[in-house]
C-alpha cells in the first residue's frame, strides 16, 4: 500500500520538478537511475511525515511517553500562568476601585494585621494535603538548573539571564501513607514568594520542570519520596550575600509563612 503510495508521488513529483513551469507535452519525462533515486527517496519522506500511523525508529516508547509528558506539562503551567495573571488583574481592579473608601477603617484593619503577626506553618498541611510530606532540605545557587541533564532527560533547563544568579530551593515529597496518592499541586494553584534577607522579595519563576513544586503532579507509591524545586532569581552580589530566607505561601485568600533560613 505505502510502496504504491510511493511510485504515484514519485511520478508525481518527476513531473514537477523537470516541467518546473514550462509547458511540455502530457508525459512524464525520462530521468536517469540517480534522479529518480532522489524523487523516490523525497516521495518515501512526505509520506511518513504525513502517516499518522508512523513510529520513528529513533525514540524508544519509553522517551515518547516522557516528551507527551514534558508537553502535558506545559500546557498545564500555560493554564495556570494564564490563570494567575486572571487573579492579578482581578485583584489590581479590586484594589483600584476599594483604595479611595478604606479611610480610617483601613488604618485600623491594618494595625491590627500587624498586631496578629504572620502565621507559621508546615507545608503540606497549609495546603492541606492529607498523606503527604512536604519537607524543605536547603537551597543552592548555579546559572542553570538542572546543571547537567542524564540521557534521555526530556525537561527543560532554567537558565538565569545575564548578570543575575538562580537560588534553588530543594524540597523532598514523601508519601506517608500506605496507598498510593496523586499528589496535584496544579488543582491546588499556590503562590510562593521568598522573602531574602527581610529585604526584598522574588515569586517563584513559572517552569516546565517535572519537578516544580508549585505545578508538581504525579503518582507516589506508598513510602516513595521524590525531589522537588523551586527557583527564583537574583542578582549575582544578592546571591553572595543570603543571611535570612523565608518562604511566604499563598493559595485562595490564605497566606502563611515557612522560615527557611535565619
């Protein structure tokens, strides 16, 4: 069927190729061995670029099966960056419209904010996440992320722009339960922000990393642990000089805080 599919291209394209334009009579040229050789072997290509049902021999099922995960991913990360940036044009109009009414109940509102002070919590049970522990391990600063990719390593890399440095924020995931569980940090959409030497703050970079933290979805068996990151990026002298970190958590309108280091 393919070899047919061939010959009728083949001829097809000889066609093509030697009337390029001009006006001949209604039959296909004589091409030499090599000529023709070449037709078949283009005529060979269109058809498998165009056959669903074609399997390059170069990719092993195994790597096919991670780059429709890698794509899964990112368009899951595509999803949630677009609905953050919903949330912060919301919030922004929100904010608009109620900054001239707040007068001096805002003032009292506030006060008493900073009477109640932040709120300090594990991980997983600010999110809520029953069966699942989330551990911070330490941090590390390099220009890309992963430094060096293993074969067959289908995620992206992170690279920080010029002059600037990535800190990365290592986390293990443990399943403490005796089940499996899909732990879907993406139904979740929190916010991470990393408060750096009570000074400034930097959000977490969007990534198309598997191990993102903050877009983490997998299946863990029952006592598996895996590793997950998260990366924000600072300059190079900022990087030299981290002395406090904390780990400021949002999801919904609930807002808690994890010290890192200090």
């Amino acid at each position: 069927m393919k070899r047919s599919g061939i010959r009728i291209l083949t001829a097809a394209l000889a066609s093509c190729f030697l009337l390029g334009g001009c006006f001949f009579d209604d039959q296909i040229p004589d091409l030499s061995d090599e000529d023709m050789q070449k037709v078949e072997e283009y005529a060979a290509h269109l058809l498998l670029k165009y056959d669903e049902n074609y399997k390059a021999t170069t990719m092993s099922d195994e790597a096919m099966q991670a780059e429709r995960d890698r794509l899964r991913r990112l368009a899951e990360v595509q999803a949630q960056i677009a609905e953050m940036e919903k949330e912060r044009a919301e919030k922004k109009e929100h904010e608009s419209d109620q900054g001239s009414s707040e007068g001096s109940s805002g003032s009292d509102e506030s006060a008493s904010s900073q009477k109640s002070g932040p709120v300090y919590t594990d991980i997983d049970d600010f999110f809520g996440i029953d069966g699942v522990e989330i551990e911070y391990t330490g941090y590390m600063t390099g220009r890309t992320y992963p430094a060096q990719l293993g074969d067959n390593d289908w995620q992206g890399v992170v690279t920080a722009t010029s002059g600037n440095m990535l800190v990365i924020f290592n986390y293990t995931i443990t399943n403490t339960s005796g089940e499996d569980i899909l732990l879907d940090m993406v139904s979740i959409n929190p916010r991470f922000t990393f408060r750096v030497n009570n000074s400034f703050s930097k959000a977490s970079m969007m990534t198309i990393l598997l191990n993102d933290l903050s877009g983490y979805r997998d299946t863990l068996s029952a006592g598996q642990s895996t590793d997950a990151v998260l990366i924000i990026e600072v300059t190079e002298q900022q990087s030299r000089e981290i002395n406090a970190l904390t780990m400021i958590m949002r999801y919904d309108d609930q807002r808690s805080e994890y010290d890192l280091l200090y």
